[in-house]
C-alpha cells in the first residue's frame, strides 16, 4: 500500500484517529476535542490508500491480436480433437483482455466442440458456472414453451463404448447362483450397490473385463448426489472404473462453487496421481484443472485448495503456452501466500517461458525483499526490449521510483492505456496531499468520467470527505453500493454500508418527494451517477421498489454494467406490484438477453393483463430494434402513440416522444419527429437535443444542427457521445477538435480513432493512420478497429498484417459478413 501524509505535523495519533471511520464523522457532532477538530480537517485525507495495482493471474500476452490471430489460423487446419483446447486459449487471452462475454463464448465453443464425454462434461460445468444467476433467463424461456437442454447431466456410460461387443445388459434371474457367478446370467440389474462393489473388486482382480464393465456402468447410474459421489469416487479410481469416476466428478462439477467448499471434495481432486486424473478425466485434465482453479481462485485466492489445483494445472500443461499460464498464475498465488522463493521461481519460469507480464511479479519480490532499484530496472530493461511498449510497464516501473521520474511514468501508462485506474487514483491523491482538492477530483474524474470502477468511487468518496462535502461522498458511496452491495472499503476492513449510515447522518433527510424532484433533475441532465444514487436512496424507504429497481437497471446500462443491470432487473421482477408489471421486467430480461421473440411475448401478455406505458413502450422498443421490415415502423409509431396516453412520469414519457420521433426520422416525416423531439425538451428530455440535431441537418440546416449539440453538451455532464456527435455537424478541423475531446473524455469511444485514422490514410500519411489505429487496438480489441487496420494494410500490400488483423477480427466476431469477406479475399493473395 502507498499511503500519503499532507503534511508532517500530522502526529501518529491523528493519523490513526483518520483511520477510524467514526472519528472524522464525529468532527461534525462535536464528540471529539477541539483540539482534534481543529487539526482533523488537515489530516483527513491521510486515510486515502492508493494500493498498488493488482498483479492480475490471467494470460496476458505482448501482442493480443498476434496470438488471437495464431488461434484463428491452427483452427483452420487442427485435427477435431485439438479445437477445444484451442478455445480453451482463446478463452484465456479474452480473460486477461477483461472480455468476460467473449471468453463466455470461447468456452462455449470449447463445449460444442468437444470430442470426448470428459471435454463436454468439463466445460458444459464450466459454462454453468459462468452463468450462475441466469437461471431465471431459462425459467422464463420455459414459461414461453422453449426449453433448453444445455448443461444438464449426461448419461456418461452412453458416451462410452462398452469392453467388449459381446457385453450385454443383465437382469437378476438366476437366484440359484452364488453371489460371485452372476456373470454366467449375464445379468446385474437390481444387484444392491454393495454388492457391486464386491462383484467389481472381483472382475477387476481376475481380469473379468466385460463383468467389471458391467459393473462400472451399473454403479456409475446410482451415483445420484454429491454424498453418493463422495463415497464411491475413492473406490471408482481405486479399482481403475472410468464410467464410475467420471460419473462422480461430473456431480462435482455440477456442484460448482459450493462443491468446493466440502473438503472431502477437494481431496479427492487434489490428492490423485496421473493414472487416477486420467482414469476421471481422460485426455481433458488439464481443462479440468484450469476451471477448477477458475473457480477456485474467485473464492479464495491464497487458499491451499487453490495451490493444489495450480500445480495440477502445471502437472499436466501439454504445450509452452499451458505451462505459461499455469505458472504464472501459480505464481500469483505463491506471492498472495507470501512463499516468495517459490513465487519467483514460478514467475521466472513464465517469463523465461515468453510471458513478459511475469516480470511484474518478479519486480514485486525484488521489491518486498529491498531490491527496489533492481525492480526498477527489470522494467527498464522489458520496457526498451518491446517495441511498442504496454501501459503495464510503465505503471509498474512507477512503484519502484518517485518525484517527477514516478509522475512521468504514471503519465505514460495513461497515455499507452488510459483504461488503468491505479495512475489517476496515484495523481488524485497525491494532488489532495498538496492541498490541490479540485485538482485532485478532476483527475479522478477523468476515469470515472468512462470507467465505473469501485476503485475510484472510493478515492472520490474519500477526496469529497476530505472537502467536508458529505452530500457528495453519500453519492459516491450510494453508487459503489449500487455496483456491489457487499462493497467493502479501506482494503476490506470496512464494509461500505456502514460508511454510507455514518455518512448519511451528515445530509439533509429527503422526502419522497424530494427525491422524485432530485432524481428528475439528475437525469434531465444526463448525471448518471447521481441518478443511481437518488434511486439507491429511494430503495431504502419506497414501496415502488419494482419500478426503481427497472429505473436502475436502465442506468446501469447506460453506464456499461451489463452484469448490475441484469442485477437490477431480475431485482424489478421480485418487487413488481402486480402480474402485468411483472410481464414487463421478464419481457426486459428476455430481450436483455437476446430472446427478442420471447420478449414481445411477454410484452402482450402483459398488456392483455393491463394497457401500461412499460408494456407498449417494451414491444415498440424490441419491435423496431429487431424487425427488418420497413412496414413495421407504422406499428411501433402506432405503439409509442399507445404508450404516451397511458399514465407514466415525465422521465419515461420523454424517452417515448424521443423514440417516435427517431421512427418518424426513418420514415423520413421531419416535421413529424421535431415535434416529438421539442415535446420532449419540454419535459426535460435533454438528449432530445440530439434528434432535433438531426432532423435539423437532414433539412440542410448544419449549424443550426451544430446549435442543437452544443445546447446539449452544455447541459449534459456525460457529454462525451454529444460531441461525437456534433462532430458530424462542422468542418473538418472543428471535427478534429470535438473528436480529440472525445478521445479525452472517453478514450473507449472507437469512432473518434477510426476518423482520425481516415484522414491521416486520405492525405496518404499510410503509417501514422496505422498507428492511430494501433494506439486504440493495444487497450481494447475492438472487430472495427480491427476491421479498418486490416484494410488499410491490404491497401498497402501487406497481405500477412491484414491477415493477421482479420483472423483477430472474426475471433472477436466469427460471423460479421463485411470481415468474412476481407478474410476471404486476403487470404486469397496469401502466397
């Protein structure tokens, strides 16, 4: 941790005081002494803790798009039995690019196209697990009359050839026979499981295969619970029975993550050689490891469990880049565990192996043991050796260094990669440290301005205490709250509720009204933040809380939190009031998810139930999102019309007149759409102005569109899209401007780079459009940045670049038809 003091006449004992969250609230009430009121407000922001970026346990290669791309091209050419472990990969590298929806769908494609029983029984568990809280999404679709048999259990004996074609079914006839000779009926049906096990021991020791076949596969269909699993999966690798053990370890898996709470679990995973893994898992231990660990790692990191599966991923990686990955993340594990000899050995073994990330864990150790100059020019040394260097390297090189050469490094990892948080959260404090506190929140605004991170709600929160203002540090901790109700401060000692109660003491109470008026005004003017704030504060007292928790979840996806938003909205149908409401936040989960069909549905139902303003706003929205049929636009302007005479808010009604007049733009009606777009200004629907923008450059009229966008910008606090928009609307230089502001505000925004990047390629400037495309690609593996690179190096003849950047493309999105068409016909002038 990197703790800072604002001034050395801050005693200890003040200091310590900070760190109590009660005792910089109790200033306020007078509970401390005057002495430690007066010198409080000095010392307060010593209890801001900048800690040090995460040394992240995923793969993480110099050159993303390179390996996608190498994935992408043995794909092509692998045998059947090779593509799951390639997706597994691909998997991997999405993972350590933080692209949770592709690595989702990586592993899907790992399932599907698994050979053997063990892959499909591994990854469907895997892919269960990944989805865990989606249940509803499969109860919902159940309810429309499509039903999902994904991830179920398999009947693993079926999958399985049986010893010998000569092998049959049997049935207890014969009772005559001695227990130890049912073999000669050829019948075990109906046999008790102990005595299985007896017959089992006895086929396996004679070498009767076709009756220890028999009985592997009899036992493997009474394994029904995870006790049943327990007890015989000892005996299952004890005596060598496949059908058995995999029976069992599939309950295991299936179980996932509460299975790994039950110890004698883990000792069974754990506690085997490689005859037992294999006899369990066939040729897909190492998938099976490396999701056990995946699991293993969200629930405790440090834990011994976690270690032993690690070093079962090592056991059994096959190539350099399994072994890279699985000693790098055995490292990380080793240094959270403090062994650090056995963390530096793994981290080295992953570095030497081609995984320069490694040398951040080994700058760590350097630096823990007293080597902070080594640390320093370990990273020197990675930094001058890649070309282009990372944002990484200089954010880690600034932990070994300080004054101006740590700043400079800190500004450089912004520039290489502004999605890092540690350098903005460094800068704010340190600039609150110098008694800078506008500073200090414009530079973590900076981040949070396009990256919601807990990290930097917290920092802000702590900066706005510092500055006395607690209706806005209430914000900002409603908000982290909002994000993750289990939310804990100050490195987990404190949990965020209990902050928020302190906090709260310190503000003016709202009324309900108040807080409608206060959630009007915050999202008139596009202040998404201090919308999901008002909400959260409603919750804690309002019955509506169905319709506040949809009004969340719409918030939420504004802000880029699918996960929270998909929260809210299952949170919206637990609360709803009435069966008609409910229909609509189903409809919404549906649609959400990309059941559009289902979603109508449900839409209908619902308004058969009750005509609603949320039913017909529901069906318009998926109607015209989804239909290709220009004819269908009558019907959702028909819709909307439904909507906007049934009772609602200004809030929603404004989104409505906004939505009918984008179809009345479509439909080419322009006089039509700029009533709906004034009609909604009037109810304070700011980004209304965006619409009127457009029908006013479609009448020719681009500065009075221009006009319109800056009235927008002026009143939005999230206005980054708003100009990128008015880009549009001016010449080419103002564009520039506006889409350099953009890039400042939300350097995410893909357009801004791909425009810069057409320019530069118009004045023939072929290299520095490559390169600004490039400065994008190397944060975030976006198909059109991608797509625009690949054509402008088959403009330039390099035909392996191009290829390279249309394989990474169609990883990102195996089905765009634009890509699949440059591939094909790059690939085409290969030699």
């Amino acid at each position: 941790m990197r703790t800072f003091y604002p001034s050395d006449s801050c005693s200890k004992e003040s200091h310590l005081n900070s760190l109590n969250p009660q005792s910089w609230l109790q200033v306020e009430r007078g509970k401390l002494s005057s002495s430690a009121s007066s010198s409080a407000p000095l010392c307060r922001e010593s209890f801001i803790k900048v800690p040090e970026p995460q040394i992240l346990p995923h793969y993480k290669p110099l050159d993303y798009v390179e390996v996608l791309a190498q994935i992408h091209e043995e794909l092509e050419s692998c045998s059947l039995q090779d593509r799951s472990s390639l997706y597994l990969l691909q998997y991997q590298v999405f993972r350590g690019l933080g692209e949770t929806k592709l690595g989702q769908r990586s592993l899907r494609s790992a399932w599907q196209e698994a050979t053997t029983v063990h892959e499909k029984v591994v990854f469907g568990s895997w892919l269960r697990y990944e989805k865990q809280g989606e249940e509803v999404i499969a109860e919902l679709l159940s309810s429309c009359g499509k039903y999902s048999e994904e991830f179920v259990p398999l009947d693993i004996a079926s999958y399985l050839p049986v010893t010998s074609p000569e092998a049959a079914s049997v049935k207890k006839e014969d009772a005559s026979l001695s227990a130890p000779y049912f073999s000669v009926a050829n019948v075990l049906i109906g046999v008790s499981k102990n005595l299985l096990i007896e017959v089992l021991v006895f086929a396996n020791k004679f070498c009767c295969e076709r009756l220890k076949d028999a009985c592997d596969r009899e036992l493997a269909s009474l394994v029904s619970s995870m006790e049943c699993a327990v007890e015989l999966m000892d005996f299952a690798l004890e005596e060598s029975s496949p059908i058995l053990a995999a029976s069992c370890l599939q309950v295991f898996l299936y179980e996932l993550p509460e299975s790994l709470t039950d110890e004698r679990v883990v000792e069974a995973l754990t506690r085997v050689n490689r005859s037992h893994v294999s006899t369990m898992a066939g040729k897909a231990s190492f998938s099976l490891y490396s999701c056990l660990t995946e699991v293993s790692m969200r629930l405790d990191p440090r834990s011994d469990r976690t270690l032993s599966f690690l070093e079962k991923v090592v056991d059994f990686a096959e190539s350099d880049r399994q072994r890279v990955l699985g000693f790098h993340r055995l490292g990380c594990t080793r240094l959270l565990r403090k062994e650090y000899r056995e963390a530096e050995e793994a981290f080295e073994t992953a570095f030497n192996l081609g995984h320069v990330y490694s040398a951040t864990g080994l700058a760590r150790i350097g630096y823990i043991q007293g080597h902070k100059l080594w640390g320093y020019e370990k990273l020197t040394s990675v930094i001058s050796s890649v070309s282009p260097p990372l944002g990484w390297m200089y954010q880690e090189r600034s932990l070994y260094c300080e004054g101006d050469k740590k700043l400079e490094d800190l500004e450089k990892a912004t520039e290489l990669d502004p999605t890092l948080t540690y350098p903005y959260m460094y800068r704010a404090v340190k600039l609150m440290s110098e008694q800078n506190a506008e500073a200090a929140l414009e530079e973590i605004n900076r981040i949070l301005g396009f990256k919601l991170a807990l990290e930097c709600l917290e920092i802000r929160f702590c900066l706005y205490l510092g500055m006395d203002d607690y209706e806005a540090a209430l914000r900002d901790i409603q908000a982290a709250l909002t994000l993750c109700p289990d939310y804990r401060m100050f490195d987990g000692k404190v949990a965020a509720r209990q902050l928020r109660t302190l906090v709260y003491e310190h503000v003016e109470s709202w009324t309900t009204a108040d807080c409608w008026m206060q959630l009007y005004e915050k999202w008139s003017n596009v202040d998404d933040i201090g919308s999901l704030s008002v909400i959260y504060q409603m919750l804690e007292a309002d019955a509506c809380k169905g319709v506040l928790y949809f009004r969340q979840s719409l918030l939420l996806l504004r802000l880029k939190c699918p996960e929270a938003a998909m929260r809210s909205l299952q949170l919206a149908r637990e609360h709803a009031s009435s069966d008609h409401e409910r229909l609509v936040y189903e409809g919404w989960i549906l649609y959400d998810t990309g059941h559009c069909e289902e979603g109508l549905q449900k839409a209908k139902e619902s308004i058969r139930i009750k005509r609603s303003f949320e039913a017909y706003f529901l069906q318009a929205y998926a109607l015209a999102e989804s239909s290709l049929d220009p004819s269908s636009s009558s019907t959702v302007v028909s819709l909307l019309e439904d909507a906007l005479k049934c009772p609602s808010d200004r809030l929603r009604k404004g989104q409505a007149l906004n939505n009918l007049g984008s179809v009345y733009v479509d439909c080419e009606k322009l006089d039509l759409a700029a009533d709906c777009y004034i009609n909604a200004l009037k109810v304070r629907h700011t980004r209304a102005h965006q619409g009127l923008a457009r029908v006013h450059f479609l009448r020719n009229d681009k500065a009075a569109a221009y006009e319109e966008m800056t009235r927008l910008i002026e009143k939005a606090q999230n206005n980054a899209s708003a100009y990128e928009k008015r880009s549009e609307y001016c010449d080419r230089e103002l564009a520039k401007s506006d889409l350099e502001m953009v890039t400042r505000l939300d350097p995410l925004r893909v357009y801004p780079y791909r425009y810069r990047a057409a320019v530069l390629m118009d004045s023939r400037k072929e290299k520095e459009a490559i390169e600004e495309l490039s400065r994008a690609i190397a944060f975030k593996a976006d198909l059109h940045l991608l797509h625009l690179r690949a054509a402008f190096h088959e403009h330039n003849g390099d035909v392996s670049s191009a290829l390279r950047d249309c394989r990474a493309a169609l990883s990102v999105d195996p089905n765009h038809q634009e890509m699949l068409e440059l591939h094909s016909r790059v690939n085409s002038h290969e030699p």
